[in-house]
C-alpha cells in the first residue's frame, strides 16, 4: 500500500488564538462500520476583553494535535468549574454551524479544530489586562463599504477567507468591522479594485471572533437558519491584486529564530488518525510606508 503522508498537500487554514477554559471533554462514537473510530472533542471557551470582566467565545472543537489529546485525555467526564484547565489554545479549520434551539430560536456554534494546547496557572491570569482572541488567515476582500452608524461611520467589509487544500480551497465568509488605522486606510485604498472585479487577496489579522445567528426571509430557503462569522479587522500584512504583490512594497525581512509556535505549520490527524498539514502562515511584517492608492 502506498502512503500519501511522505508527500503532504498544501493547506490554507484560519488558525484562531487565544487563552480560555477546556470545557466538557468527551468520547464522541462515530456511527458506521468497523472503521469507525470515536474521537476526541470538548468546547473551548476562550477569553475575550478586559481581566476583570472579560466575555467568552464558545468554541466547539474536534481535538486534533497529538499533544492535545494526551493533554485533555485525563479530563473526559470531569466538568468541575474549579477543574477546567485553563490553556493558551491555537486552532484551526474555523467554520461555523447554525441550528435552531429547542424555543425555535435561532443559534450558530463556532467549530474547529484544536491543533495545540498548553495548561497555564490560573494565577497567569494575574499578569494579563486584555484578552485577545485572535484569527489569522489568508483570504479575499469583498465588499468594503462604509456604514453610517448614526452619524458615527465605520470601514466594513467582507473576507472570503481560504481554508482547505490550495488547489481546492472552501471559503470561510467573516463580515469584518475594520477597527485598525492601519488596516482602514489599506483597505480603503483597495475599494477601487474590489470595485472594478479584481481579485484582492489580502492576508489579514482579525480580533474578537463571534458567531452571529439569523432566520433567511428570501429564496428557496426562506426559513430555514443561517449563521455568519463576525470579528474586527486590526491588521493587514499583504496585499495582491490580481496575483500581484502591492503591499508591503520593502523587502520582508527573514523570519526571526524564536518565531511563535502559531506561526509555524502544525500536523494535526485526519479522521483517519494520519497527518493533515495545516496552511502555513506568513510571519508578520512591520508596515512600511503607505502607499498612495492600489
């Protein structure tokens, strides 16, 4: 039998980082044949805003690293809020599932993968003012518009972010909220050839990630429950336009040696238990001088 792991594909992913708390474990049985094998899951609920009084983004995740499952393994059946670990999380494959509530409201889960966990000490918590939650990826700017907001506007717009193998990529819709000076001005000086139909790719850093439920009123699915990925938009470190480079125009310096872990390429198993490779994910740059217009 020949294997496919010695010759890995290419993978885009949205990898999402933070700090938050592993909730419910468990054994999830996969219905099937004598194949079938359970798999490891639980909920990640991730820490967003201020120490004192921060929110939780629910995430409901597929344990995938090999280091995680020997981590969370131990936890399986225990919830004791005194007994969730507290862990600095990396994941990836970010999609989102909505689903109508028992009351008949509409709901949506944000799923994924949990590629890497480290325990942290509550008392790590100590040491940290603000949360963040943040979401890297690489994907395709739609739509930027700016919002009235009752005489207050806002730069929105809409990320068609890459996620799967890169010759047949799945896109991942996140509406964004551009919360950055940086980032606003380089998306505004996109506008013009998102609007004259060019492709403009751009690598981006997102904070905040939330799911946003809601019932469609129009079409064939009128009706039915539909969900939408919402976050901030507070980076943009490339930009092409129609496969051309336009931003940053400097030379990237060389990656530095102690790189964090998120932004190197993680092996995380397939639902067969062999290695799937995860996108890789560009290093950060400092943003040279701005540019008059793309």
């Amino acid at each position: 039998m020949t294997s496919t792991t010695s010759n890995p594909k290419s993978y885009f992913d949205i990898h999402t980082s933070g700090i938050g708390y592993i909730q419910r474990v468990r054994e999830v049985q996969v219905k099937g044949g004598r194949k079938a094998m359970p798999f490891l899951a639980c909920t990640v609920a991730a820490l967003f805003g201020p120490a004192n009084n921060p929110v939780r983004r629910y995430f409901d995740v597929r344990v995938s690293g090999a280091e995680a499952k020997k981590l969370l393994q131990p936890y399986i059946g225990t919830d004791d809020p005194q007994q969730r670990p507290l862990v600095r999380f990396r994941l990836g494959d970010l999609w989102i599932d909505p689903f109508r509530r028992l009351s008949g409201d509409p709901a949506a889960s944000m799923k994924a993968r949990l590629l890497k966990a480290e325990v942290l000490e509550r008392s790590a918590l100590d040491e940290i003012e603000h949360h963040e939650l943040h979401t890297r990826g690489i994907g395709y700017l739609n739509n930027p518009r700016m919002i009235p907001n009752d005489g207050d506007p806002f730069l929105s717009c809409s990320i068609a972010a890459l996620a799967g193998p890169v010759g047949d990529p799945e896109y991942r819709y996140i509406e964004a909220t551009v919360a950055d000076d940086g980032a606003q001005h380089l998306v505004q000086r996109c506008i013009q050839a998102v609007e004259a139909k060019k492709k403009v790719l751009l690598a981006f850093t997102l904070n905040d990630m939330k799911a946003d439920a809601y019932v469609r009123t129009k079409g064939e699915h009128a009706g039915e429950v539909g969900g939408s990925l919402k976050s901030k938009l507070v980076r943009v470190s490339l930009i092409k336009v129609d496969g051309e480079k336009v931003y940053p125009l400097e030379p990237e310096a060389p990656a530095p040696e102690d790189v964090h872990a998120s932004d190197k390429t993680v092996l995380a198993e397939d639902d067969n238990g062999g290695p799937q490779p995860t996108a890789l994910i560009l290093a950060p740059v400092e943003e040279p001088a701005r540019v008059a217009s793309f």
